[in-house]
C-alpha cells in the first residue's frame, strides 16, 4: 500500500481551520495530523507547545500501527479508544479513514468525553474535504 | 511515499536502514547523529531492548537544505533485525522511499544477508513496492573484522549473494569507525530524492 494523499494548499489550510474551530478553540494544547508512515501533515498547538512534533509523529504511527496489530491478534477489527493518561497531559488517538492519524494533546481542563466528541467533529469534516 | 506539503513547500522523506540483526544498523545512525548534529534538530528516538538491540526502531530526523524551493526533511529509521520482529519491521517500512540494506561481513552471517534480503523484497511486495526499483544502496558492513582476525566475506561473494540482479550501488563501511557511513547516506539521499523530482517540479509550478 502506498499513500494515496498529495494535499493541496487550499486543502491544507481547510484542515487547519477545521482543527482550530474543533480542537485548539476547545482548548487542547496540540493537535497534529499525520499519516501512518508517520509524517506530519497538519501540526496546530496552542502557542505555548514546545514538543518535538516528527519524533512525536513517528512514535505515534509505529504505536497505533503496533496497537492495530494487538487488536487483530485478538480478533478484533481495531480498538474504538487509544488514549494514554498523563499525571498533566494525555495525548488521544484517532484514526481518518484509512491512512491518516489524528493526535491531541490535552491538559486537565479538557474532558475526554468531549474531546471525543469534538474529534468525531472534526473527523468528519476532514473526511469530507479530502473526498 | 514522500509527503509533499504546498503549504509550507517541505517534503518529509522516509529512508529505512534494513538488515539482519547486530549487523550495524543503528550504529549508522548513531555515527550520522553525532557527525551531523548541526543538521539534527532533535535528539535520536530509540526503542531498544535491555541489552541495547533495537526493539522497535530508531529514528532520526534530518534537514538537508532546500531542493526546487522545497525544504528537503530526510527521516531515517532503522529495523530490528532480529527475526522474530517481522511485525514491527513492516510497520516501519510503511511509507518508505529508499533503503540501505546493511549487510554483516562476517562469513557466519551469510546467510542471514541473504535471508534478510529476502525478507525486504517481501515485506515490500507487501506494499506494492518492488525491492528492483525502490532506491537502494548496499552497505557491506564491518570490513574492520578482518583486522582483528574474525573471518569476513569477499566482497565479490557479497556482491554475488545479495547484488546480483539489484545491481544496486554498493559501499564497503565500518560503521563502528564511521567509515563510508557518510557516503553510504549521501548516495541514498541523492537517489531518493531524484526519485521523487518529477514531483517536485510538478508541485513547483502550483
């Protein structure tokens, strides 16, 4: 399989917006798009973020590919949640369609029902810019 | 498959240094990490085991300048070579757009190279890819051995087992003493990056 996504510019600066509407506006600290070799697409943060985004993206491509693995060994098709829990900072997982990955950092103010909910949002309206 | 960002003219490439295992592999990248620091902007990502084998992978990114107006960021990754690890050597070939095969002279892992050879061109049969038009630089690892009187494969007999029909460009190294590590990353550099030049061109005129 290879990637089938050349982005345009006007499609890039549609996501962004759809991320700082969805996601920066709710309060997460970052939210970075990338697909599953792991490069980085879309990278928004809060103005106060200071991660190393392409090792982040890297790391996070090979886990939720690890994860996806698991699952299947186990049976199932993919797992609904991939959230780690920090002591300050949680970092949430989420598939678009099948080749892109959309990862939020959040702090303790943002609930991760809601996050959920917003990502779903956002999901969806990302699916539909790049049909 | 190289990702080409318009928006801020970057393209984010992924080579992948592959091999058996202990053949010196992320020993390349640590000798590129260190010679080249002014080039790395962050630290070298490692997943290692408890006794210091890769376990996931490495991972190094790299700025090499700007090509056709397009900033050029070059992101190296190696393999755990051990066998049980097909897995995880998959997950990290995901993507790829060239590959140093790292080859152990050491005649007791010959035919481990040939066998971790075999295991690239499926893995990449697997994507879609074919081993005999990917860029690909071989990489006859640990020539210092015969030095230190450990026996080491000819080259012609390396070049027999794994290049045959590749024809690939090939680099006799000691990556432990950083010799031919630069060069090995520069042709491959190079070939990846003409590889996707007719992209660049396209997207230059956008």
């Amino acid at each position: 399989m290879d990637f089938p996504f050349e982005f345009s510019k006007k499609q890039l600066e549609s996501i962004e917006d759809v991320l700082n509407e969805e996601l920066i506006e709710l309060g997460v600290q970052s939210v970075v798009l990338i697909d599953l070799a792991g490069n980085v697409i879309v990278n928004l943060d809060n103005g106060r973020c200071q991660h190393d985004v392409y090792s982040l993206a890297a790391l996070a491509a090979a886990n939720f590919g690890a994860v996806s693995a698991m699952a299947n060994i186990i049976g199932e098709e993919e797992f609904s949640l991939l959230f780690h829990k920090g002591e300050s900072d949680s970092i949430h997982f989420s598939k678009i369609g099948t080749d892109l990955l959309l990862l939020t950092i959040f702090g303790k103010d943002v609930s991760l029902g809601f996050l959920r909910l917003k990502v779903n949002e956002a999901n969806d309206r990302i699916r539909d810019l790049l049909l | 498959m190289a990702l080409i960002n318009p928006k801020k003219r970057e393209v984010q490439v992924k080579i992948v240094y592959y091999g058996p295992g202990r053949g010196g592999k992320t020993t390349n990248l640590e000798y590129i990490n260190e010679k080249f620091r002014s080039r790395i902007k962050s630290e070298m990502v490692t997943v290692k085991t408890y006794n210091d084998r890769t376990l996931f992978f490495d991972f190094l990114p790299f700025d090499i300048g700007m090509i056709k107006g397009y900033t050029i960021k070059v992101q190296f990754y190696t393999v755990p070579g051990q066998v049980k690890y097909n897995a995880t050597r998959k997950l990290v070939l995901r993507g790829v757009d060239g590959i140093v095969f790292v080859a152990d002279s050491m005649t007791l892992r010959q035919e481990m190279n040939i066998r971790s050879l075999e295991n690239l061109a499926e893995n990449l049969l697997s994507f879609n890819k074919n081993i005999e038009t990917i860029p690909l630089v071989m990489q006859y690892n640990k020539r210092d051995l015969k030095t230190e009187g450990i026996p080491i494969l000819p080259v012609e007999v390396m070049e027999k087992d794994l290049n045959t029909g590749l024809k690939a460009p090939y680099y006799t190294a000691s990556a432990v003493n950083g010799e031919n590590v630069a060069v090995t990353m520069k042709r491959i550099i190079s070939m990846t990056v003409m590889s996707i030049r007719e992209k660049l061109e396209l997207g230059g005129s956008e």
